[in-house]
C-alpha cells in the first residue's frame, strides 16, 4: 500500500471521526436497511483511513498524501481529544435520547392504558370504549415503530419483540368485552397486561418509581380484596406485602401524593386491627383511588 497511499494524515483522521459518527447513528438510530447502510458507510471510512488509499480519489486524479505530511504535536492531540470526546459525547447524548423518546412514546401509549384500565374499574363505559379505541390507535402506533426498531435501551432484550406481539394481542382481544360485556370482566383482563409492561420496564432499567407503583398495584389489589371480603387473615397477610412495597416506592418519591396512600394504607389495618369491619372496604377504595391519581400522572 506504501505505493498507492494518497490520503494525508489530516484526510485519514477526518475519516475516522466520520467513521465514529456514522458508527453511532448506525447503533443507536437507524434500523432495517439503514441499519446496513450506515454500518458499511462507517467502515469503509475506517478502513479507508486504516490503508491510506481511497478509490473514490483515481478516477478523479485526486491525491492529499504527501511524504513528509506532518501534523503539529498540538493540532494532533487536539484531533486525539476529538475523537475521544465525539465517541464519549455522542455515545451519552444518543443513550439519553433515545431512552427519552422512548418514554415519550411509551408514556402516550400508557396513558390510553391507563385511562381504559381506570374507567373500566369504575364501570364507565362510554369513556372505557373511547379510551380503548385511543388505546388501539396509540398502541399499533407503538408497536409499528419499535416491532422494527430497537433503540439502544431495549437492544440487548431479546423478549422485547415477544412481549410486543403479546400485548398487541390481548390488546385486541378485548374489543368485545369492552364494549359489550361487563366491565369489571374487562378490568381483570386489562389487568394481565400490566405485568407484561412492568417486565419489560424492569429488564430495561426504567424509572424506578414507575416500576415500584407497578409492584405496590398487585399487592394494594390484595388488600383490597382482603378488605371486600372482610377476611382478616388475608388482609394482614396483604399488608405486610403492600407495606414492603409501598417502602421501594417511598424511597423513589416520598410527596404529599404518596403519603396519601401510605396514611389509606395504614387506616385500612388500623381498622382491621380494631374489627371495624363495616369500614373497611370504603377506606381500601379510597387506597385504591389516592393511588390512582398517583399512577396516572407518574406510572
């Protein structure tokens, strides 16, 4: 190669950086067939650099080498520190983007889950199938964009594309009972998605307050039922679960909002203990509601 070199120093190191940037679009935005696009792109900017020869040059009789080509120790450490910092920056930068506009995209969806789950619970049912049909909409919406592309933060998740397919279905599956069965049917059924986000979220290392609201959910619905049924032995039972929970959630965030559902929480076996059973589903209700207003801004 020592005959046909005709890059200088300052061509090969701008092909490096070259290199490094469509390296990371290629990692960290693209997918399908720019995916392959920029990842050959970027390597032969490499290896272009790596031989000191461009082919694009010869036809063009184009040539920057030069025997003595010299950079300066300065602007050579310059361009050293560059290439480190727009690999260090543009690796940091496309993680926290990417990770945000996939919650931005996620959250949209959520919030037409959430807003369904909501209003099926409390047996609305014009609101339910209007929720719904936003659901469905958001959600094909979601399911369309990273069915295809994954973004940094779930790359590495080889059940994400699975749990996608799942949801996509159950999702579906509930048109009728939506809207024409019984809606507290239709909650319990919504219900077995939730699971399946919380997962997700956890493999992936999301907001923790989100998956701890997530975890205290189940074992609130414990209580809850506990406190229906008026079953003592179950209901403390409940508690100690629901208590440990609402701790992982108190260490995330610990506003008025979350105390609200502590002092709900700890009312409810305040009662159990003192046999004022008559009481007991009203104030697991209004558990269930303080939590609510938390999870719909927050979940």
């Amino acid at each position: 190669m020592k005959d046909i070199k005709n890059l200088s120093i300052l061509d090969r190191l701008l092909r490096i950086i070259i290199s490094e940037i469509l390296f990371i679009v290629w990692y960290f935005w693209v997918w399908w067939i720019l995916e392959i696009i920029f990842l050959v792109l970027s390597f032969i900017a490499l290896f272009t650099a790596v031989i000191w020869f461009c082919p694009l040059y010869i036809p063009f009789k184009f040539n920057t080498f030069k025997k003595n080509n010299k950079l300066s120790k300065t602007i050579t450490v310059f361009l050293i520190i560059l290439i480190i910092s727009l690999l260090s920056a543009g690796s940091y930068y496309s993680v926290f983007f990417s990770k945000k506009i996939f919650l931005e995209d996620y959250n949209v969806m959520n919030n037409y889950y959430k807003q369904t789950l909501f209003n099926t619970w409390k047996d609305n049912r014009n609101e339910s199938i209007a929720n719904y049909d936003l659901l469905v909409i958001n959600y094909n919406n979601f399911y369309n964009k990273y069915s295809n592309y994954k973004p940094y933060v779930v790359k590495c998740d080889s059940l994400f594309e699975s749990d996608l397919i799942t949801i996509d279905l159950k999702i579906k599956e509930l048109k009728d009972e939506v809207y024409t069965w019984d809606l507290q049917k239709s909650h319990l059924s919504l219900e077995t998605i939730r699971p399946i986000f919380q997962e997700l979220l956890k493999r992936n290392n999301f907001s923790m307050l989100a998956v701890s609201l997530v975890d205290f959910h189940d074992v609130m619905e414990k209580v809850i039922d506990a406190s229906d049924t008026k079953d003592i032995t179950l209901l403390n039972t409940a508690y100690l679960e629901a208590d440990e929970k609402l701790k992982a959630v108190e260490v995330e965030a610990n506003d008025e909002e979350i105390k609200a559902i502590r002092n709900s929480l700890e009312e409810v076996k305040s009662l159990a203990d003192n046999w004022e059973l008559d009481k007991l589903s009203d104030k697991a209700q209004e558990l269930k509601t303080n939590f609510v207003k938390v999870y719909l801004k927050r979940g």
